[in-house]
C-alpha cells in the first residue's frame, strides 16, 4: 500500500548507516535468512527481523513524486480481535505531533480489542513514542528502557516497543539492537500504520522488528484515532522541508506533505458535530501549508479561511514558521472569529549572523518587522516564541541581541532551550567554542527576563474579563476549576462542576507568573 525505503542493511560493511560500528561489534551478527525486503540476522542471542532501517542520506533527499492519499486502510483481519482480552501502555514524549500520533495508536489498538491501562506492569503490550529533538529527551528513553529491562524479564509474553522520532535516527536503532536487544519492535513515524503488522511479526516470529522508512511520500487518510476531552488536534501537514542546521526534525519527520484540504475540512466539521470546543491544526510549520499542491492554488491563509466558517468555538494552530508567514494570512486572522488570537512564532534568536548560521532564512529586521504587522491587523495578538541559547559561536554580543528583540517583541510565553547538537546536522559539526557554564547562565538570564515580561502582561489584565473553556479542576485543589482563555492562559477561578467543557466569563483578580485567577462573571453562552 505505502512506499518506502527498504533499504536492506549491511552489518559486516555499515553500509547504509554511517555508524553502525560505533555500538556494534558486527562480527556477531550472522545472516539467519534473506527474503525481499526483509533480512533476519542473529545478534547476541536473538534474531533481528529488518524489513527497513533508518538512513539519513535517503531521508534527506527530497523527492517531487506525486503524493499519494490512500483511504482504503484496514487491519488485516486476522488481527482484528488480537489484543481481546490484552491491555497497552504508551509513553509519549516530545511535541504535540507525537501526542496526536500516540491517539492514531490507540485507535489502531483499541480497534484490535485492546484496553489501556495505566499501571504499565499490568500491560502486555508497552510502547514508549519517543522525541529526538535534544540529547536529554533521548535520555530519558534510555533510561526508561533500563527500567523495563527488568519487567520484561518478570514477564517474558509483554511485548515491548520503540516508536517516534528516535526510532528514525541511525545511531539510536543500533543502539537498541545493540544494548536492549530484549525490545520486541522498533518502528519509525512513517510506519505506525504498520503496527497491526508489525505485533503481527513480532509475537509470531519472537524476533526483535525492525521496520523504519526514510523516506516517505504518501498520507494515510482513515486511520483510527482516540481522541479525549474537548480540545482536539488535527494535522493539517506532516514532514519538514526547512533543514535549520541544528534540527533532526527533517530526518525523523520525512517531506513536507499537506492533507487535502477537503479531507483536513471533513475532519474539523466532525469533530465540531461530536462536539469538541477547541482544534488545534499541527504541522512543523503549518504556514508551509499547500506549497506542495500542484493541482490548486490554496495555502494556510485560505485554509484558515474556510475554518471561520466552520461552527466550532476556537481554532489555533501549531507551529507557524516565520519566513512562511505571508500577508494573507495575517489578513485573515485579523477576521478574528473562532480564529483566537494567540500565535506562536518561533524565533530561536535575535541576532542575524546567528539566524544565518542556523539557516532560519530570515533576519532579525525581517522578524521584528512580520511582528509589527501581526500587531497591528490582529487586535490584541498574543505571541509566544521558541529561543535557542548557546547556538555554536554564539558570542555575547549576539546573545544581548537575543535579549533585546525579547524585550521589544513583548513574548507571554516562550519555550527556550541550550543548544544541543543532533547527530548528522550541519550544526553537530561547527565549531562550538561557548563553554557549558556560559550557556547555563544565558539560559537563566533569558529565563527571568521572560518571567519578568509575562508578569508584566499578566499584572495588564487585572480588573479584564476573559473568556476561559473550562477543562476541569486545578490539580492542586478540586474546588478550583481551570481552563484556558483564548489566548491559552491558564485561569483559575472558583465553580461548580458542572461547568466543565463549557465556556464562562472570568473577571481577573489576581496575576502569577505562569497563571491567573479571576471569579466567573457569568457563562459565555454566545460560543457555546
Ligand atoms: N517546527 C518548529 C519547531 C519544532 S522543534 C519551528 O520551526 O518553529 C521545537 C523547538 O525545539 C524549536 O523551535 C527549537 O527552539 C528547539 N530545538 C530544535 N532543535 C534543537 C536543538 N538541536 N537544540 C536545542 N533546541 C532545539
Ligand atoms: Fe526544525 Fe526548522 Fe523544521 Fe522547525 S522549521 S522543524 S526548527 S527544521
Ligand atoms: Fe520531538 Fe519528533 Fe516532535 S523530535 S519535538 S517528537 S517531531
């Protein structure tokens, strides 16, 4: 059904994978069989079935063949009933985009007859999605992957797997193999409509699994997915096609591929029937929306267009890439609506030489400048922003150009992080003369200042009346509820129950730093 690399590995020579050698001792490894697009090989102890494995130079190139849009997928049926009876636990680390994925995930096993659980000792089958973006995050994974050791050896039948953006990374995979060769399947983004197939393989043939395409062109339409509460994302694009030196994103998430925007309109039209409150359209840079369509002329302004017309209280999106960011788009948000005022815009830094370095195609001017717009067609536009500190040569000078663009762009929010180089980018192989202490210390300046600037904003908003989707209680206190307001601030406020998924006027009376709290006005009927 689906195209993709099945690039049949080399152990003894690496091919294929340019440091295999560096976890492997390959004269272990022994061919077992050898069938089209599927080797099995025996590795310390255990077969290894590989139908494919990650390859950057295959994931790097980009392809103009045609995308195909299948809607025919089924289980097969022998696996239909398979998990009746058998209980799933995943993990999921990273963006949104691996949350939505791990929904996809449940669906396929919920329609197996698998139920979740959330003591993962109880379950028979574990997955841990995982994140690539810094070194930490896969961490993490291995960390946890010692601690599963131990329960897959108490209970020899649970069958264990790794998915997500690691699986995609060359290194990782051999690692894996390598060093926690009791996992049972690896599989990659590009294959988690395998999955029925891939338990299939792995509980028959008892052999660790090994399925990752690079290189990926086609979309997968009706796939199952398990959506919860009130607020739902749907992707709109999948893949990157920008490269910024320092991101594994490209490898891991294969071309840029936009969904028709018929079926991404059915989509959100359902979902409003079923009565979701919130959709939350995904993709890495979701303003690149359309620039593959060959056959019409329809990109993210006009998509968002045709989502003000749609009967469904908030839409916002995730991410939006600033060199993509084009006049049409800041004209139709300015039409407001159910189009919230929020938008997210990634910066990674404020210094032009170091936005170079990082190829994010635009300049410091450029920026400030698309924020101008922003601010002026879209009445009280809320921005939060992604910040890289420590990009390699980032000197003292260029880090104050960070602070200062912060200062003038007036952030609610932003996520930032230290630099961490990723294997097979072009930034891992720069030259990094910034000491560890520096970086640690431009993160904590950048940190309060960021602090500093959304008390600020927030200490504005005393005395106003915002509209907040409740969600449900606060954490810490079930006389609490919390929701979220248009803008994505958390509110807190007292209320009965009773008011959960539905919206409520809150005047604010008080301000945090990372939250605010207000008493209900009175309920915002209008936008029910
Ligand atoms: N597509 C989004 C970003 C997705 S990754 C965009 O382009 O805006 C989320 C954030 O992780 C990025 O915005 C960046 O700030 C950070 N990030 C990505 N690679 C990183 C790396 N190698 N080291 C540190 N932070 C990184
Ligand atoms: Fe990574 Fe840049 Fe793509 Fe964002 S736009 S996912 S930072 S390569
Ligand atoms: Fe991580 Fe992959 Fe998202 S690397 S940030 S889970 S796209």
């Amino acid at each position: 059904m689906t195209k993709g690399n099945h690039n049949s590995p080399d152990l003894k020579s690496g091919k294929g994978s340019k440091d295999f050698s560096k976890y492997f001792d390959f004269s272990d490894a022994k061919v077992i069989s050898e069938e089209e697009g599927k080797i099995t090989y025996r590795i310390k102890g255990r077969n290894v079935q590989i139908n494919s494995q990650p390859d950057y130079k295959e994931g790097k190139r980009r392809g103009k063949e045609e995308i195909e849009v299948h809607y025919d997928f089924e289980i097969p049926e022998e696996m239909q009933n398979f998990g009746v009876d058998k209980y799933y636990h995943i993990t999921t680390y990273g963006c949104q985009m691996n949350e939505h994925d791990t929904e996809t995930m449940k669906g396929l096993l919920e329609q197996m007859g698998y139920k979740s659980v959330d003591d993962r000792n109880h379950a028979d089958l574990i997955l841990l999605n995982t994140c690539a973006i810094r070194e930490n995050a896969e961490d993490k994974v291995f960390g946890e992957l010692g601690h599963l050791k131990n329960l897959k050896i108490e209970k020899p039948g649970l069958l264990l797997g790794v998915c997500g953006c690691m699986s995609q990374e060359e290194g990782v995979v051999n690692r894996i193999m390598s060093k926690h060769g009791f996992v049972d399947m690896i599989f990659g983004t590009h294959n988690i409509h395998r999955l029925p197939h891939l338990i299939k393989e792995a509980v028959f043939s008892k052999e660790l699994v090994v399925e990752v395409w690079s290189k990926e062109g086609d979309i997968i339409e009706n796939l199952p997915k398990k959506r919860e509460g009130m607020r739902a994302w749907v992707n709109i694009m999948y893949g990157c096609d920008k490269f910024c030196t320092y991101c594994i994103v490209p490898f891991t998430r294969g071309k840029e591929r936009s969904r028709r925007p018929e079926d991404v309109i059915a989509e959100v039209r359902e979902l409003a029937r079923q009565g979701f409150k919130e959709v939350t359209l995904l993709g890495q840079n979701v303003n690149a929306y359309g620039k593959d369509f060959t056959d019409i002329d329809y990109t993210f302004g006009n998509l968002m267009d045709d989502m003000r017309l749609i009967d469904i209280p908030r839409i916002r999106f995730m991410t939006s890439h600033p060199r993509d960011f084009d006049d049409k788009l800041i004209e139709v948000l300015g039409k407001g609506g159910n189009l919230v005022e929020h938008i997210h815009l990634p910066v990674q830094s404020g210094s032009t030489a170091v936005l170079k370095k990082m190829s994010r195609k635009y300049t410091r001017e450029a920026y400030l400048e698309l924020v101008r717009k922003i601010k002026i067609s879209v009445p009280n536009a809320v921005l939060s922003t992604d910040i890289i500190v420590g990009f390699p040569g980032e000197t003292d000078e260029q880090f104050e150009d960070t602070l200062s663009l912060v200062r003038e762009v007036g952030y609610d929010m932003a996520y930032t992080f230290i630099y961490s180089p990723r294997e097979g980018t072009p930034a891992a192989a720069m030259e990094d003369n910034v000491p560890m202490s520096v970086k640690s210390e431009r993160l904590q300046r950048l940190n309060d200042l960021i602090k500093e600037n959304s008390r600020i904003i927030n200490d504005r908003m005393l005395g106003e009346v915002v509209e907040v989707l409740v969600e449900g209680e606060s954490k810490n206190n079930s006389e609490v509820l919390s929701g979220r307001s248009r803008a994505n601030k958390l509110v807190h406020f007292e209320g009965p129950k009773e008011l959960i998924g539905t919206f409520v006027k809150v005047r604010i009376t008080d301000t945090k730093t990372w939250y605010i709290k207000g008493d209900i006005v009175a309920e915002a009927a209008a936008v029910h």
